[in-house]
C-alpha cells in the first residue's frame, strides 16, 4: 500500500530527524508508510518532535479499530431495533385477537 503525503510535509521535518533516521525518511518519500513511528519519537528530543509536522506524528488512535467498533455498534442497534419492533408487532396483534374475540362474545350476548 502506497501512501500520498505532501511534499510541504516533509520538508518541514526537521534536520535531526533526517540525519538519524535516513531509513524513515525514505519510507516516507516512497509512501510505504504514512507517519513517523512512535519508536522514533521516543528516541528524539521534545524539542524536535515539537518541530515535526502534525500529519507526519503517529497518533495513538487506531482508526481500524474504531470502524470496527463503529460497524459492531451499528448492527447491534439496529439489532435492537428489529427485536423492539418485532416485540411490538407480537403484542399488537395479541391485542387484536383479544379484542376481536372479546368483540364477538360481546355481540353475541345482545
């Protein structure tokens, strides 16, 4: 999988992180991967990390997960919302066959 990242992005890498990391660079110009990993913003100072693009920060979030926990979500309110209304559809038409046969005996009494 290739990745698109702006060339204004990684310009503004900091020196630093060029000169110790030639590798990430690299990968990152090709597209193979679309941030810095976080194994190397443990390893610079603060002082460069605060220098480094936000879209180039490797986040914490993990999106996939979040999609996945998304769809589950879904399904299971939807879910929900089939058995509430196959629950209420039930009791209806129980209702409606009480009152029917209630109607009926009520009629044939006059």
């Amino acid at each position: 999988m290739r990745f698109q990242i702006d060339a204004q992005d990684l310009e503004q890498i900091p020196q630093e992180l060029r000169d110790r990391f030639p590798d990430v660079m690299d990968d990152l110009r090709t597209g193979v991967i679309d941030e810095v990993p976080e194994q190397v913003l443990d390893q610079l100072p603060s002082s460069v990390v605060d220098r480094i693009p936000e879209s180039l920060l490797a986040s914490d979030l993990n999106t996939t997960f979040v999609i996945v926990l998304v769809a589950i979500a879904v399904l299971a309110l939807a879910g929900f919302a089939y058995g509430i209304m196959k629950a209420a559809i039930k009791a209806s038409v129980f209702f409606l066959i009480v009152a029917a046969i209630a109607g009926a005996v009520l009629y044939w009494q006059f």
